[in-house]
C-alpha cells in the first residue's frame, strides 16, 4: 500500500511555464529555446533535450566530413556513459528485478541499413553494439542473453550498469510497492508502512539526501527516457540512434519503441529521418517513425509530421485525456536539406520544463517542440 497522495492538475500553458521553469533538468547554463527553422542549414545534429552536452561531440566528426552514423553514435555513446542520465545506458533505471536491460538501434541512411538490439544486460554501449548488429552480422536485431554474448565476443565489457543512485531508487521503488522488502513485523526496525520516512532511512547520508526528491518522483511515476539523435552532413546524408534502459521498474523482457525500426527510428536517405522518447508501447502502435518520414516524404515539414504522429496516438484513446494524461511522448524529426522539428503530447509534464529539445547546426541550442496539447500536466 502507498501513502502517496495524488494530486492532477491541468494549467494553463502560460502557468506550466512558470511552473516548469524551477525545475528545469537540463541545460540551464545554454541559450533558451529558438522556434524551429523553416529552412535548413548542414550539417546539423539534433537529439532529445538529454543530449544537448555531448552535441558537440557528433558536430566535430559531421565538420570533419566523417561519417553520419558515427557522429549520432559519438553523442549518445557519451550519454550511454554518463551516471548521471538515470534514462540511458549505465546508471538507467532498471528493471523490476533491478536489473538494468538496455534497447538500441542505428540506420545508416548512405547504405540503407539497421541494425538493433534488445533486453540487453551488462553492456553499456548498446547503440555501438546495434551498430555492430549491422556491420557483423547478416541479422538486424538480436535480443536478451544473445545479445549479450554476441556483444562479449565482440570485444564489448561486461560491466554492472546499475549506480548507487539508481540501486538506492530502486529499493525505494521496491519498498514502496512489496512488503516483503521491508523490515519485518518481528524487526526491531519494523515500521507501519510509511513510504516517505523509508526512502529517507534509505537515503542515510548527506550525498545520497540530495537524490531524495528525485528517487521520489521516479518512484511515484516510473520514469520513461532515452536518447534518440540525428544527423544530416553537408553532403545531405542522414543517420540516427535512439538507445534507452526503457521504462523504470519494467517488466523483466519488456522492450520499448527504441529499438523497433520504423517505431523509434526510421531513417530513408531520400527523405530524413524521425524518432521518439516516451512511451514506447503508444509509438509502436502507430509506428511513429516510419509515419513521420512518409509524411515528410509527401511534403510536410518536420514539425506537423511530428504532431500528426501525435494526432494517431492520440486518436488511439479518441483524444480522451483522462488517460492519454498519463503518459507523455515526443517525437523528432531531421529532413535531408537540414529542416527540423519536434513535438510533444503536452507542453509541460510532471516536473519537466516546458517541452524542448537540443539543436547543433554552429552552436548547441534548445529549440522549443510544437505540442499536441497546449497544456501542463502536474501529478504528485
Ligand atoms: N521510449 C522508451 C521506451 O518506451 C522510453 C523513453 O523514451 O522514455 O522504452
């Protein structure tokens, strides 16, 4: 049982920005969010908002006239890395068993190929490892323990992907949904269950306090995140990646939208490329990838085929948002002559600012995503 009380509000857009503004995740040194251009400029890389620091990393290999693919792979690979992205390779949130399972897949938009991985353990750079699916193999997608061992072989370590932080989140998660793992009756320590007085006994010293009111959040509302990321050179080639842990406290084999083609990633060297972050179950139905690049096939820009993805999920619950409140999605999407765009569900999310994303093409920037509703969710 939980004590967590609830509380739903929807505010208006010009409130969620208010609201959204003190808790601002992510790029809070860099220049504010630009609207997305009407005419392209290469080459360019774009990703979701958790990529904004390591752009510059892809943007040196697309100015030294390197490879598309390469330059996606250098950006995420830096945020598969970093312990402190809690939604993407080491450090994710993992599974309900506490394992951390990572999704990932590449297309190569100047060969025209894919390769993909899923429900991978102990391998932190998954989007490499999807690469190697492709580059080694006569396969696209390999899952589970395959994946894995293809990856041993490969020369890929094996490591522990799970941080004290995400570990500690966990057993919050953990205590908070399963008697079993807390004190017994006949403990000592046995308390009424109280969820909050147990996440701080977990969190028992000054360095873990201050991922006390994150590993609330994540506990409260199970987190989804993921990187995807593309890139379009001067030549007007494009290549893309999206890699996740995939949704926190996740049933053990459970795969997202990330690694499915066409879903989380779809790239057609003709046109552009699309992919997503967000509720991956909702984006498999509609295949929004592939969706977003055969309207952008027809003519549409990058921003309305985003937010048409977004009319298909949205139609799925006949635009009831009850429910579709309940999750939140984005999509992004690059043109081969360097257009962009993006939307979102909602403008604003739980604690998350005001819907955004991270844009190379000089200088990293935010630019702001076209949202299906223009309205702040807030549940606590
Ligand atoms: N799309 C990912 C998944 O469903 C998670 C996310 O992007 O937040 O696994």
């Amino acid at each position: 049982m939980n004590n967590w009380t609830r509380r739903r509000f929807f505010l208006t857009s010009l409130t969620g920005s208010l609201v959204a503004g003190a808790g601002k995740l992510f790029a809070s040194s860099l220049p504010s969010a630009d609207a997305a251009p009407a005419s392209g400029k290469r080459p360019v890389i774009i990703s979701s908002l958790n990529g904004l620091k390591y752009l510059d990393r892809g943007m040196d290999i697309l100015k030294k006239g390197g490879d598309t693919l390469d330059a996606v792979l250098a950006t995420v690979s830096a945020v598969e890395d970093d312990p402190e992205d809690t939604s993407v390779g080491y450090g994710g949130l993992p599974n309900e068993d506490g394992e951390v399972e990572l999704d990932a897949c590449v297309m190569h938009g100047p060969t025209r190929r894919a390769g993909s991985v899923a429900s991978v353990r102990r391998i932190k750079n998954v989007a490499r490892l999807a690469k190697t699916v492709m580059d080694r193999t006569n396969h696209l997608m390999l899952v589970g323990p395959g994946a894995t061992r293809f990856a041993v072989d490969e020369g890929f370590e094996e490591t522990n992907l799970l941080t004290e932080r995400s570990r500690l989140a966990w057993l919050a998660w953990k205590a908070k949904t399963a008697e079993n793992w807390r004190p017994g009756l006949d403990s000592p320590e046995w308390k009424d269950p109280d969820d909050s007085k147990k996440m701080s006994q977990l969190f028992d010293t000054p360095e873990k306090q201050v991922w006390l009111a994150w590993a609330r959040q994540v506990v409260a509302h199970p987190p989804t995140g993921t990187i995807n990321c593309l890139a379009v050179n001067e030549k007007g080639e494009i290549s893309g990646t999206t890699t996740t842990s995939g949704l926190a406290w996740k049933i053990a084999g459970r795969v997202g939208d990330s690694p499915i083609i066409g879903a989380g990633l779809y790239v057609d060297g003709d046109v552009g490329g699309a992919g997503s972050t967000g509720r991956g179950e909702e984006n498999i139905k509609i295949a929004g990838g592939h969706t977003i690049v055969e309207m952008m096939r027809k003519g549409m820009n990058p921003t309305d085929a985003c937010l048409e993805a977004l009319h298909r999920v949205a139609r799925n619950y006949n635009h009831d948002k009850k429910r579709l409140r309940k999750f939140h999605i984005f999509f992004y999407a690059l043109n081969k002559d360097g257009v962009h765009g993006s939307a979102a569900l909602w403008n604003n999310h739980y604690d998350k600012s005001p819907a955004e994303y991270a844009v190379h093409d000089g200088s990293p920037r935010t630019a702001r995503c076209a949202s299906l509703y223009d309205e702040t969710v807030i549940e606590d």
